[in-house]
C-alpha cells in the first residue's frame, strides 16, 4: 500500500481553479519533492494533507485513512519556524509531543536528544530570541522529528534561510532522515535543493495546479548536498527538471514525458 | 569621569542652577511667591507634612490605596471581558456600540455623577479611576489576542491541539506582553482619575489637598504636592517597567 494517494484532485476557491486534477501515490518511505512557481497549489496541497482544509472534490489517504488536523501519524513543518518564543528551545522542542500528551520526562528526553542530533545540545534553555535563523530552523526540525509520526509533510522548511545556512541544514535534515526513512513530502520552489534531497521530484505549473513531470532521482544514498553540487549527474537531471519548470511557468501544458 | 557621570553632573547643575535662580527671583520679589512659591518654601512644606506634622500620609494613603484598586479593578474586569470576547464573539458583536460610546465619553465628565452616587470618599475616586483603566486594559486584551500569530494557531492545529489548547498554550501567552504594556498605561490613568475625583471633591487624598492649597493661595503647597505627584507617577511606571521585564524575559 502506498503511504499516500491523491486520487484526481482538483481545489477550486470561488470561481478560482487552484488544482487541477493531480494524481499523486507516495510509497513508504518515499522522499517525494514537489516544485512549481507560486500560486501553483503546493502549499494547498499540504493544507489538504494536514487536514487543515477540507477536502472537496477528489480522493486523498494517508496510510489508508482520509487527512484530519491533528493525525498523529503526520507532522507538519512550516516555512517558518514558529517557534513560541516564550518557550525556551526545549519546550519548543517537545512542544507536538507536549500537545500530543506526552508525559513531561518523556517527551523532554526525546527533545534532548533530537536537539542534540540538530547540535543545539547547548541552548535547551534559550530564548528563541537569542538564536540565529539557522538555529530556530534546527530547534524546528528536533520539534517536527521528535514527533513519531511516520508522515512528514515539510512546507519550505528552508525557504528564508542564506544559501550557507541552507546547505548546512538540508544535510542535517537529509541525515535525520536517512536515520529512519519516514516518508516526505518537501514543498520547494528550489529545485536543486528538489534534487539533493529526494527519491523523486514532483514539477507542478502555474495555475491551475496541474503535474508538468515527475522524476525519480537515482542518486546514490547517502548523499552529501554540497558534494552533489558538483556532480554531473545533478546537473543533468536539474537541468532536465528545469526546462519542464519553465514550460509549467508559461501555464499548464500536458504531461512532458 | 565616565560619560554616564558626566552626563548626571551636567543635569545636577542643571537643576541646581534652575532652583537657585528660582530662589533668588522669589527673595528679590522679582518672582512673586504668591504665584510662583520659592524651593526653600516647598521644601519646608513637604518636610513638615512628612516629618513634623506628618499630615500628608493620610493623603498618601488615600491617593495611593485609591490607585491602586481602581487599577486592580479595572484590569481585572477588563481581561475577563476581553478574554471572553476571545471565546464569544457574538458577546463582542452586540456590546461593541455601547462600549463605543462609553469610551469616547470624556470619564471625567463622569465625576459629578459619581460623587452622587458614591459619595465625597474614596469610593467615587475608585469608580472614576477604574472607569478609566478599565477601557485601556479591555482595547489591549482584545489588541493583543487578535495579535496571535497564525502560524503558532496552524502548527497547533495540525499537531491536533484542542481549542482550549490553543487558549492557554497560544492565545494568551502571546497577548500577555500587549496586555502589560496595557497595564502601565492603566496604572497611570487610575492614578489621574482618583485625583481628577480628588480636585473636584473629597474629603482627603493629596488632589484634595492640592485644591485646597490653591484656594488658600499656598503656592508652596501646590508645588510642593505636584512635585510629589510626579515622583509618584514615575515610580508607578518603573515598578510596572521592572515587573514586565522579570515576568517577560523571552521578549
């Protein structure tokens, strides 16, 4: 069974095609990117999953259940990082178990250890004010793996982060995930970072919404993304990814093969 | 010398040079003491009221206990309506108008009234006062509940956070430094209405004694009183100002 299905989905708001009849099945797993320019429907698409917005017309199951907010087989990581800043880092951390129920001693023990796989070891009890981007991003990704749910839905984790700060981060995340292998989900409108991270990218079009290609990534694992940045393959592969990005920008051609 | 030292040495003479010609223009007649008092006049008032006759610390007390339940009062009425607009908007809806209205009503306009219906003491003072402090604290709660970030509320939401939840986890920690600053302003506001009250009628507190300087023409008096009324007002301010850091440290 696939982890997730999306079955023709189509998102209208008004009188506004958001979505156009995407189809999209996700194995278990599976690190799945899915670029577009804005207003392409990505980040609808994530609302639809998290349950956040209800779902109209079309099909999606995740791990055989329709999305509800609040599945606790799902976590969600925002743009931001959403830190509550009137939480040190380590209540930030164990924030989603904290809500989830977690008994205070578990969950902190868990969010010890995440933050010190993030390397933030050092400023469990700092303000999320006295942190740098990059920081409160990691002090982000312990909160969202402290979570055990074996869906992560990631929104541009890394979106308003410098390239430097990016790099270092997307590794950190590519060696959190390898750890465990859950299945993801990366919006992006990066499509080297698309690339670096995942089994298969996903391009979308300008509205409406509609899947330009898809593309498995066959890179070998472990994969380093400052490394990859200098492999040819990469650049094949992205520069395959980008005319199909380029043709999607223009509106919704049909399907390139 | 430091620059921080020089700077409070400059203020010194400053102000020893502003009272010292003041006392010297109230010696020579130039400025007539009827209307101006001179510092040495003042002085001698306050040390009397303090330490010999040791009258004024009834008023203290009258203004002081007057402020600060007024401003207790009316915070606390307002944070309980303004958090339950939070939990019923329709509540919000229907008494908006009438809060409207009430709030662009000069309060103090309000003090003849009050006098009537709570009498010359204290009891009119804190009326005026909490009126006062009451609409600051209430336009900051709501302020700053609807200030809540949305996406602390999305992430709470997809964590499948309850609704009460998203109250005390979310909401309202994030409002607490809006209602704060909300605060300070309404702790100063109580302390203008009661002696508002106090100057149009009481039978103690330092407005009280204020007016009756002025009537008597003690203008040492007047002085004096508004001097201690701005020391009040500042220390107000800064236990307010220190509270809100030890209790803010995130911010």
């Amino acid at each position: 069974m696939a982890a997730i299905e999306i079955e023709r989905l189509t998102v209208r708001f008004g009188d506004v095609l958001a979505v156009d009849d995407v189809s999209i099945q996700i194995e278990e797993g599976e690190f799945v990117s899915i670029v577009g320019p804005s207003g392409c429907g990505k980040t609808t698409l994530l609302n639809l999953l998290t349950g956040l917005l209800p779902l109209e017309s079309g099909g999606i199951s995740i791990l055989g259940k329709r999305p509800f907010a609040g599945n606790p087989e799902v976590a969600y990581m925002l743009a931001r990082d959403s830190l509550l800043p009137w939480r040190s880092t380590l209540a930030n951390a164990s924030y989603g178990l904290e809500i989830r129920g977690v008994a205070k001693e578990l969950r902190e023990a868990k969010a010890r250890q995440l933050l010190a796989r993030v390397g933030l070891a050092d400023f469990e009890r700092h303000w999320p004010k006295q942190l740098s981007h990059g920081m409160r991003q990691r002090a982000a990704l312990a909160r969202t793996f402290c979570l055990d749910s074996p869906v992560m839905l990631m929104d541009e984790p890394f979106g308003a982060l410098d390239a430097q700060t990016k790099l270092q981060l997307e590794d950190l995340l590519l060696e959190l995930w390898n750890a465990e292998r859950r299945t993801v989900v990366f919006i992006t409108h990066d499509l080297g970072e698309a690339v670096a991270l995942s089994d298969r990218v996903i391009v979308m079009s300008a509205r409406p919404g509609r899947i330009v290609k898809q593309m498995p990534i066959d890179l070998p694992r472990p994969r380093s993304v400052r490394a990859l940045q200098k492999s040819h393959e990469f650049h094949d592969i992205y520069s395959d990814l980008w005319e199909a990005l380029e043709a999607g920008m223009k509106g919704a051609p049909a399907m390139i093969e | 010398m430091t620059a921080g030292l020089r700077v409070y040495a400059a203020h010194a003479a400053f102000i020893a040079t502003f009272l010292g010609l003041w006392e010297y223009g109230a010696r020579t007649e130039f400025l007539p003491q009827l209307f101006f008092g001179s510092p040495a006049g003042i002085v001698a008032y306050l040390w009397d009221g303090f330490a010999v006759s040791k009258k004024i610390w009834l008023d203290l007390g009258y203004t002081v206990s007057g402020t600060l339940i007024s401003f207790v009062l009316g915070a606390t009425l307002a944070m309980a309506l303004g958090l339950a607009f939070v939990i019923l908007p329709k509540l919000e809806q229907a008494m908006d108008p009438y809060l409207m209205v009430l709030n662009a009503m000069p309060r103090i306009a309000l003090a003849p009234l009050f006098l009537l219906w709570f009498g010359l003491g204290i009891g009119s003072k804190i009326a005026i006062g909490t009126s006062l402090s009451f609409f600051i604290v209430l336009a900051n709660t709501v302020a700053g509940v609807r200030g809540v970030s949305p996406d602390h509320i999305t992430l709470s939401r997809s964590l499948g956070a309850s609704p009460s939840q998203i109250f005390f986890k979310v909401t309202l920690p994030s409002a607490v430094p809006v209602i704060f600053s909300g605060l300070r302003l309404a702790l100063i506001f109580s302390m203008l209405g009661v002696i508002g009250g106090e100057i149009i009628a009481a039978e103690h507190g330092l407005g009280q004694v204020l007016s009756y300087q002025q009537a008597t023409f003690n203008m040492n008096g007047v002085m004096g009183l508004l001097a201690l009324l701005a020391c009040l007002g500042m220390l107000v301010t800064r236990g307010m100002s220190r509270l809100e850091r030890a209790l803010l440290k995130w911010q």
